[in-house]
C-alpha cells in the first residue's frame, strides 16, 4: 500500500517552481539543489508552514539562518538566497516534532515576505547558472582538480559515502559537481551559503578548490600530529615493555639488586618532594644519568649524593617568621658580644621585614675570613626568627677549594625555588666562597688585626632578588 503522504518526484529540471512559497529556516545546513536530506522541524512557525506545503504543491523554500541560536527568527536573520524543496516523506515523531525527507530542486532568492504569521510566506525569484567565462579546457582542468582533492581528502582520512564518490567522478557538470562536493564535506554554514551564493559555476567550483585546500592541509597537519603522538606513545610503550622483561630475567637469575631498588626509591622520594618545575626536571636527568652509570664509577657516586641531597631538602615545607625585635636583639646579645654594628645592621633588616612581609630588594651578606662568626650569626638570626638553621654546602662540596674544583651544580633555579628556612644559609655559604677569594686578593697585614680577637665581620648589601 502506498504512503499518502509519499509520491514520485518528478526531476527537477521539469517541476515549474510557484513564486510564492512558505519558508522553512534551518539551522546549521545548506541545502543545494538535488540534494535530499532528512530534517527534523520542532519550532511551531516551521510546523506549521510544512503544514501549508502539504496541503498545497508540497514545495517550501529552504533558507538557512545567520545565527544558530536564534530560536524565533526574524527577516534580518535568514539568508536571502536558498533553495526551493519538494517534500518527498513526513512522519510525526512522538515528541510532537516531524521529521521530513525534502529534495532541493532549484536555487532561489526572496524578494518579498508577504506573510509573517502564523508562519513566513515568501516571494520569490529563481536563479539560474550564469554561462560560464572560462574556456572548456579551463573547465576541465579545474573538475579534474577538484576530482583529485577529493580524492586526496579521503586518502587523509575524511570519511565520504561509497556511493557519494561513485557519483562525484562521474559528474561532467561544473556547477552541480561544486555543489555535490560542498554539501558533503560538512563545512560550517558560512562557507557553505557563500559556495551557494556564487552564480558563475566555474567561480563556483574554484572557490570549492580552494575550501579543499585549506582542508587538506588541516589533514595533512591533524595526521602528522596523529602520527607523533603514535610514534610517542609507541616508544614509552616498548620501553615499558623491556624494561619489565629485563626485571623478570634479572629475576630468574637472581641478580635484582639493590641498585634497582635504588632508582625506585630515588624516583619515589623525587615525586614526594614537590620540587619546583625546574629543579624537578634537573633532578630527573640526573636520576637518569645514574641509572645509565655502572655503580663503580666516580661519577655515580658524586650524582648520587647530589641526588641525596636533592631530595632531603624540604621543598614544599615553610616556617613562619616571629618578627619580635626585642626578643632578636635579645638572642644576638646572648650569642655574640661586641659587633654593635653588625648586630644593628641585622636589627634594622628585620624592622623592615616587619614593616613589608614582601619585600624584594637587599639580602643580608656577611663578609670575612674563616672563623670570625659569620655562621653563628646565621644561626643566631635563625632562631630570632623561629627557623630551623641547617647548613647547606655549595653542591655538597664543604671547602671553598673543593666548590672551585667541583663540577656539580646548583640546579638551574632562582632564590625563590628555595625553601624559605634556607634562604640565609644560602646566602651566607655563597658569599663565604666569594669573600675567601676577594680576601686573599688583599695583603696579609690588612687581616691580621683581626685575627686575635675573631671580631672582624664587614656587613654590606647586595640587590639580588630571590
């Protein structure tokens, strides 16, 4: 039994389009001439205008609108140009919306809405493919083009219908292969409406070409991508893969020693010190370079202390500063007698601290020869303030000779990535090394005088910020 509301499609070329019709807006789609697709329609003005084309010649005129999310449309908002449809099949769908099969028929353009309500009636004229400028040559030449980009697209992994193919190589009209190829490539509706807009069908399909190109090569670009990320993701994977064969035969042999554990437990408290970003990523290399070493060499043992190092430090932990200045007069007092001016110059320090919590100019800087109290001054102004005072070697070297020498180094990371406990053990180390060296620069007498009494520490300023 045949469908009432289904019948035979005439082509086309032979159905003489009325000029007045109600308008169906859609959204998110362009709909070419012989181009049949489903749509959904929900919107009572659209309902209601399908209503009236069923109940006449079935013919609606297919306009797409500006903005998608414009739920109520108004002339400003839809396209002029369009293209006029026969309806072919309706079914009403539970949810109170209909769902349509049309079949685009000719392109059109609106002269006149004759009626806005209940639903949008139009007037309109239709458009007919201007005669194409170009030679037949020239024609050929750019279907052949846009034949072999298709092509292309799909070697890329752009997914067309079997049968959509079959009909795109076989098509020998200019404007109907440019509007086959545009309503299949699933473009945004902007570039879509413009391909529908073009009258000239050589234009028409060149302006195709160059959509196809500017796709080909986001293709081209999202597979090379694709392929890293395979290539990437299939490295770690092999590695993964012989690293656990080699535990399991190291296994069966019997030699999983210590050093293994050794690199599991070094990356274990790496990842649960919460380093900063780039000591994290100095101290990774080096876990690297380590697991690479025979565990006889120098070497080995020299990263493997610095690593020791590295991971002691409390990255992530801070103390709170106690910014009493008579309680830190009081403790310098206890601990060292004389210095008056290096002791002021310490007070005046923390008085400004206290005024500015953030304070990003002068660090204190001791300067002198070994033994003079440069250190239980850090360890005095440490427990002023309330921190806990630990001695940090330049790179675990102890003597400025050896820091001279040695070839390990501080990881590459400014004052701030330091914990805050160590800021003054840092910088008190650092200037120690350098002070050694500017003193031995001077004659041996200018020093002398200090060495009886152990009193001579010179304070000065430094703008290194941390």
């Amino acid at each position: 039994m045949t469908d009432p509301n289904e019948q035979e499609i005439q082509s086309p070329q032979n159905i003489e389009v009325p000029s007045q019709l109600p308008l169906l807006p859609v959204r998110d789609i362009v709909v070419f001439p012989y181009m049949v697709l489903p749509l959904f329609v929900g919107r009572d003005m659209s309902i209601k205008a399908i209503e009236a084309a069923l109940a006449g010649n079935r013919m609606i005129f297919l306009a797409t609108q500006k903005a998608l999310d414009v739920e109520n449309p108004t002339q400003k908002d839809i396209h002029t140009v369009g293209t006029v449809g026969i309806i072919m099949r309706m079914l009403k769908l539970p949810d109170e919306r209909i769902k349509i099969l049309v079949q685009g028929i000719a392109k059109a353009k609106i002269t006149k809405y004759i009626q806005t309500d209940p639903y949008y009636s139009v007037r309109i004229d239709k458009l007919a493919d201007t005669k194409p400028t170009a030679t037949p040559l020239e024609a050929e030449a750019v279907m052949r083009t846009v034949k072999e980009q298709i092509e292309r697209i799909v070697s890329l992994g752009k997914i067309l219908i079997p049968d959509v193919m079959v009909v795109i190589e076989n098509l020998e009209e200019p404007g109907r292969l440019a509007d086959m190829v545009a309503s299949n490539l699933g473009l945004k509706a902007d570039t879509t409406q413009v391909v529908l807009e073009i009258s000239d069908p050589i234009q028409r399909l060149r302006q195709v070409s160059d959509i196809l190109g500017k796709e080909i090569e986001v293709l081209s670009m999202q597979q090379k991508i694709q392929a890293q990320a395979k290539g990437e993701m299939d490295k770690t994977q092999r590695e993964y893969f012989l690293r656990e064969q080699l535990k399991a035969i190291q296994k069966e042999l019997g030699e999983l020693d210590e050093r293994a554990e050794e690199i599991t437990e070094f990356r274990k408290r790496i990842k649960d010190a919460k380093m900063p970003e780039k000591v994290l990523k100095e101290t990774e290399k080096q876990l690297k370079r380590l697991e690479k070493m025979h565990p006889d060499t120098a070497e080995s043992a020299t990263v493997r202390t610095y690593l020791e190092w590295m991971v002691e430090l409390p990255w992530s932990k801070r103390s709170k500063d106690s910014l009493d200045l008579k309680a830190a007069a009081k403790v310098l007092n206890d601990d060292h007698y004389d210095l008056e001016k290096v002791k002021e110059r310490i007070l005046e320090y923390l008085a400004v601290r206290k005024l500015k919590e953030k304070m990003k100019g002068p660090i204190l800087c001791f300067v002198g020869p070994p033994g003079v109290g440069k250190t239980s001054l850090g360890k005095s102004i440490a427990r002023a303030l309330g921190r806990e005072f630990v001695r940090i070697s330049l790179g675990g070297a102890r003597l400025p000779t050896s820091c001279a020498r040695s070839r390990r180094k501080l990881p590459k990371a400014k004052t701030r990535d330091f914990p805050s406990i160590y800021r003054i053990s840092i910088n008190i180390l650092v200037c120690r090394s350098t002070c050694r060296k500017q003193s031995s620069k001077k004659t041996k007498s200018a020093w002398q005088p200090a060495w009886p009494g152990r009193k001579r520490v010179a304070m000065c300023s430094t703008s290194r910020r941390r």
